[in-house]
C-alpha cells in the first residue's frame, strides 16, 4: 500500500471512529463510512431502526433488531441514486458474518477495519469472496 493510501486510509477511520460515538448502544459502538473515489458516499453507526427508541440492549443484552453500522451504512445507499460498486467500506469493528454477505452483494471491494470482532468467519467469508481487506489497527 502507498504512503499517500495510507493516509486516507487514517484519515477515514478516524471519521469513522467519530461516527461511532453517535451510537446509543452500551455494549459497542461502531462507526462505518462508505468511500468511493475519495468521496463519502454513506455513513453508518449501530443502533435501532429509524422510529424505534434509543435504546440497544435489554437486560445486558443487544436487541436482536439493532442495525449493525455497516448495514445502516449500505441500506442508506441503496435508498441513494449512490452505488456501492466498487467502493471501500471503512469499519471501527471488522464485519460479522451477516453483514459480510451484504458487504460483498452490494459490490463493495475493499474493506478496512480497526478492531477484529471475536467471530472472524466475516472476515474469511470476505477473502473468499475477493474483498481485499486492511487491518488499520495503527492510527496516526
């Protein structure tokens, strides 16, 4: 990866990250941006759909109908004249196995994240599916 990728690269993440303190959620909050061509075309956090109350847990438990960042991410482009062909999906989280099928159906290809989620068959999914994945785990 180039110097000049890089920074952008940390550049978004850390708009992503930002956006990820949005979130009402206890537990985790995660923060997503969808770049194309240098352009944010969508952003994302967890949380309750829209019209639903803030609330994301439920005796220390996340609601089963809590949106995940990037879902709310791609779903807000998919309701855009915006596409998600060939774009990058900046994640504070790496992607669990749900949205990992969206990540991929909706032509994203390239995903970089922050943190790895415990359960990384998302990831693997991904590779398999062609999606180059960064790990920006060094932000400066």
């Amino acid at each position: 990866m180039n110097k000049k990728q890089l920074k952008y690269d940390q550049a978004y993440m850390r708009m992503a990250l930002e956006w990820a303190k949005l979130s009402y959620c206890e537990r985790k909050q995660v923060g997503a941006l969808i770049v194309k061509g240098r352009m944010i075309i969508s952003d994302g956090f967890n949380g309750t759909p829209t019209g639903f109350e803030n609330c994301c847990e439920e005796l220390g438990d996340t609601k089963w109908y809590v949106l995940h960042a990037e879902a709310n991410a791609i779903l807000k482009v998919a309701s855009s004249t915006q596409s998600c062909k060939n774009s990058t999906l900046y994640i504070t989280l790496s992607p669990c196995k749900e949205c990992s099928k969206l990540i991929h159906q909706s032509g994203i290809k390239r995903v970089v994240y922050a943190n790895q989620y415990k359960d990384t068959s998302g990831l693997e999914f991904l590779e398999k599916a062609g999606v180059e994945l960064t790990y920006l785990n060094d932000l400066k």
